[in-house]
C-alpha cells in the first residue's frame, strides 16, 4: 500500500510560518497536524494544524525541541475533543530530503504510541518538513507498525514535496 | 499496581506522579496539572481514583473546585482523601479497558464547550 498524506497548501503554510519562528531558547519548534482517516485505507487527509506555545517548551540540551507535558496533554485532549488524529510535525532547515535524527527516533514514536493509546480508531504519526521535501510516517488505525508516507500532496497550490 | 506502560504514559502528562492507597482504594496523585482552556485556576492538583468508587468506573477529582462555562454536577465537594480536601463533578467514563491517561483526559474533556 503507498501511503499518501493529503494537506491543504493553506494549513501547510500555516504550519511553516509557525516552526520557523525563532524561540527563545528551542532551536526547533514544534506543532500538530489534526488529521482524519479516509475510505480508502492509503490516503489520510490533514484538516490543522495546531501550534505549541512558546510557554510548552522545555529547556533541554539534548534535543533541539523538548515539549512539556501540557503540550503533550492538549494534543491528546484535541484527540478525544475533536476525533482528529495527531501528527507531530516540526522543519529542519535545509534543502532537500530529510529525515529523523536519533533524538527524533527515540522520543517521537513513544509519543504517538500514546497517541494511538488515545484512540486507535485515527491515524497518528510523525513528519519532517524540509524547505523543500518532507519525511513522515503514520500509525494507522489498529496497526502496530510505523507506516512510511509515500507522497504528501498539497492540494489548492500544486505538488510539492516527495 | 498499575502496567508500567501506562504510568510511563501519565508520567509524559505529569511527571510528578505519585500513588498511595486509603482505606484498599488506590488513588494517583497528579500535582499542577494543566486545565483546558477557558478553566480556572489554570493549574491544579488532580487525583485520579482508577478502580472505580462512588459508583463511577474512574474517578477524577480537584484540589479546587474549577470554575468553566460547563454547567458541571460538582457532587463532591471537600471530600477527604490522603489527609487533603478534594472537589469533582460528575462523569461517567466508559467502562472497560481505559488506560491511565485516558481516563485522565476522558475526565478532563468534560470540562470542554467545544
């Protein structure tokens, strides 16, 4: 199954306008994308995306963004409050492909574990934006294992990125 | 005791997290917990009874009664528990298999208008 991630060009540009601004002590920020699930099982669809505010970020050297736990406790009330799936999702600032460092790979996938913990009915997972590419996968409804995003098509703008 | 998993997962809400049992009932201490938004206070204590009481599967209570635009049923007020007075409204979670953390915010969302 090729796995596609559907978003629109507008949410898509909210969201890089947020993760690039600069933070007070975070070298990265990071946010959610809402998204849903869809009758055909390859194609989850992103409907927001919802920021982290600057107060939900937690010093921590050895990552480039650490979130504390009212950050991790509103994406999981958004969960339950307005049935839409959680992807976290934050920029590397570069050209080109991308993908998860080592402190991406061991913190992120516990969180969306948590994630589907919440509701296994909904698709969770994580992405990657570079400026020009992104990286992402998802947790889909009642499966167990990370399933790698294929394309992501940004709708109302053209075809962007993978 | 709980699944080791699902006390990792409510650590990630609050790490402060502590347990103590009354009278063989267990009870989850969770300290300067985050409301949603539009509640006051802003932060509170939280202790979440897993096992069920008061005829309620879970139960989730308040160092302070919170003040919220929801018209809650507050039928428990200065109820003491672990030598501390604790508030809560009624809700009824769905039964069964509810982890920690969603029992804790299943609670929560009640507090929610939208």
């Amino acid at each position: 199954m090729q796995l596609t991630l559907r978003i629109p060009k507008a949410v898509l540009d909210e969201a890089m306008g947020d993760l690039k601004r600069p933070h007070a002590f975070a070298y990265e920020r990071v946010g959610f994308f809402r998204c849903r699930p869809t009758s055909d099982a390859g194609l989850v669809v992103v409907s927001g995306y919802d920021t982290v505010p600057d107060g939900d970020y937690v010093e921590d050297p050895g990552a480039g963004a650490c979130i504390g736990a009212t950050a991790i406790q509103s994406a999981l009330q958004r969960i339950l409050t307005h049935n839409t799936g959680q992807i976290h999702v934050h920029w590397h600032e570069h050209d080109g492909p991308t993908g998860p460092s080592k402190t991406d790979l061991r913190d992120q996938p516990r969180l969306v574990g948590s994630f589907q913990n919440m509701d296994d009915t909904l698709p969770h997972g994580i992405v990657i934006l570079s400026n020009t590419h992104a990286w992402g996968v998802l947790l889909l409804p009642g499966k167990k294992r990370f399933q790698p995003i294929k394309k992501m098509s940004v709708v109302a703008g053209g075809i962007d990125f993978l | 005791m709980y699944p080791a998993d699902q006390i990792d997962e409510l650590k990630e809400l609050c790490p402060g997290l502590c347990h103590f049992e009354e009278a063989g009932t267990g009870y989850l201490v969770l300290p300067a917990m985050e409301m949603p938004p539009g509640c006051q206070p802003a932060k509170v204590d939280m202790l979440l009874c897993p096992g069920g009481r008061d005829g309620y599967p879970s139960r989730l209570f308040f160092s302070e009664k919170i003040q919220t635009a929801k018209q809650l049923n507050w039928n428990a007020l200065n109820f003491r528990i672990g030598e501390r007075n604790w508030h809560g409204y009624s809700w009824r979670t769905p039964g069964g298999n509810l982890r920690l953390a969603q029992m804790v915010i299943t609670h929560l969302s009640a507090l929610q208008c939208n």
